[in-house]
C-alpha cells in the first residue's frame, strides 16, 4: 500500500507479548524488554508483564523520540508513523507509561489516535455501545484527535455501525429487535443518547486490512485529523507544555522508582531461598 501510494512509513511496534506482527517493525519492543523473563522474574500474570515491559520500555522512550526526528529529517522524510500499542486499554491508556507515551509523542508531532474496532464482533448492539464507551473514555483520557477504524469490511459491512451513530431512531429500533427488555438494553438506550455528540464530532471509516478496501479514506481521515490536531489541539498542547514536561519527568521518576522498589523486593527474595 505505502508503495503505491509512494509514502515513507515507520513502524513501532509497543505489544511485548505478541508472538508476530503482519508488518516490519522499525522500532520493536521485544528486542528491548523479554516480556516472558519479566513475568519470570517479578512473578507476574499476563497482563502484570505486559505493564511492567512498558514501563521499562518507557524509561527509554526519548531515544525513540529521537530515531523518529532523526529519521524524519532524513531524504525523503516521514509522512506517517504507526504505533501499534497492547490491545488491553487499561495498560495503556489508563497507565503512566502510556500516558508518558502519548504526551511525549503529542509534543513532538502531530499525533492522532487510531481506535480499531473487529466489525464483525461489534454487530450486537450491547458490543457496539461497548466499543463507543471505549472510544469516548480514550478520547477525553488523551487529549488528541481520534479516528474510529471499523475493520474487517471485506467480511462485514460498517453501515449498520454508521447508521447507528447518525440516527438515534436506528439503534434504539436495533435494540428493540436484539432481545426483551433489560437493564442492559435500558442502559444503552440512555447511553445512546448521551454519546450522541460525541458522534457529531467523531471522524470514522471502515477498511479492510486483508483487501486494502478504505484505505484512502483512511489517509484523508488522518490529514483530517492532523490539520484538527493543529488547530484545536496544539495551541492548548502550548500552553500546557511545561506542565505537561513536570508530569511526563514526574511519571517518569515514579514509574522507575516502583520499577526499582519491585526489583530490590525481589532480589531479596531470591537471597532468602
């Protein structure tokens, strides 16, 4: 696609517990922190290595930073630079690590956010207001614009998804016909009505991954949502930037000093065995 298109791409790759990636990682996470050694070595669950790996990773996040202005400024540039973050929103978005991931790259570039929803496992009604509160809470968490990726259109069309955000009428008639009336479905139906402005101001496009199909609808969104990142974001980015500098040195300094904490616990666990 970035060949056809004649566009410079790079590639992060932030998931440590992904077995393989369907593309050339620039920049890999796994070549930097063992996510099984870390799960070995502090005694944690799937989700705790995960965390722990990015925090890690994240004590080094500038060096990124700098391969990517290094990069940028090299013949022929960047146009785009993906980041592929772990699929589980609460160690990301909700973490330290993450947060420190995104401001940084936020004061550095233009950045927006890429919300990639499995379309054909968001038909259900329950799931697909689910996914929007998702969306929502990541938005006001981040601060950045964002663009809802309906994926898997090859498989199943996102109309019925895109009905439901424009016509209020449309999802409350799909509850009707989803199942007898519950406190789930009267929960959706109050959430579908206060998620509804949140829709007027969200971009959204359906791809399909396998096919290419939606791609160029993709960029556009993203030029889209650059030019809304300059416009409405950066100059309240500005006036938060030594703010935002005290919170990411603050995170930073936190993170590292429970990093060492937890190290130190459990190197004198291992002198009592």
């Amino acid at each position: 696609i970035w060949k056809k298109k004649n566009k410079n791409g790079y590639y992060i790759n932030l998931d440590p517990a992904v077995t393989q990636v369907p593309f050339g990682a620039n920049i890999d996470i796994r070549d930097t922190v063992d996510y099984k050694e870390v799960m070995k070595q502090y005694g944690l669950g799937p989700n705790g290595g995960i965390m722990t790996s990015l925090n890690l990773f994240t004590t080094r996040f500038d060096q990124v930073i700098d391969l990517i202005d290094s990069k940028s400024n090299q013949n022929g540039g960047l146009d785009y630079v993906f980041i592929d973050t772990p699929g589980q929103i609460e160690i990301f978005t909700w973490s330290a690590s993450g947060q420190i991931i995104t401001e940084s790259l936020a004061s550095e570039f233009p950045t927006c956010l890429l919300y990639v929803i499995d379309t054909p496992r968001t038909t259900s009604p329950t799931t697909f207001m689910s996914n929007m509160l998702h969306a929502c809470s990541i938005l006001y968490r981040t601060k950045v614009p964002m663009v809802l990726v309906f994926n898997k259109t090859d498989v199943v069309s996102p109309d019925f998804a895109t009905e439901w955000m424009k016509d209020f009428e449309a999802f409350q008639s799909a509850l009707d016909q989803s199942d007898t009336e519950s406190y789930t479905t009267s929960l959706n139906r109050s959430l579908s009505l206060v998620l509804d402005e949140f829709y007027n101001t969200l971009s959204y496009v359906g791809v399909s991954a396998a096919t290419g199909d939606g791609m160029d609808k993709l960029f556009e969104s993203l030029k889209a949502a650059e030019d809304e990142f300059e416009r409405d974001y950066l100059p309240d980015l500005n006036a938060r930037r030594e703010a935002i500098a005290e919170q990411i040195k603050k995170a930073k300094e936190i993170g590292l000093a429970k990093l060492m904490k937890d190290v130190k616990l459990t190197a004198e666990e291992d002198d009592k065995k």
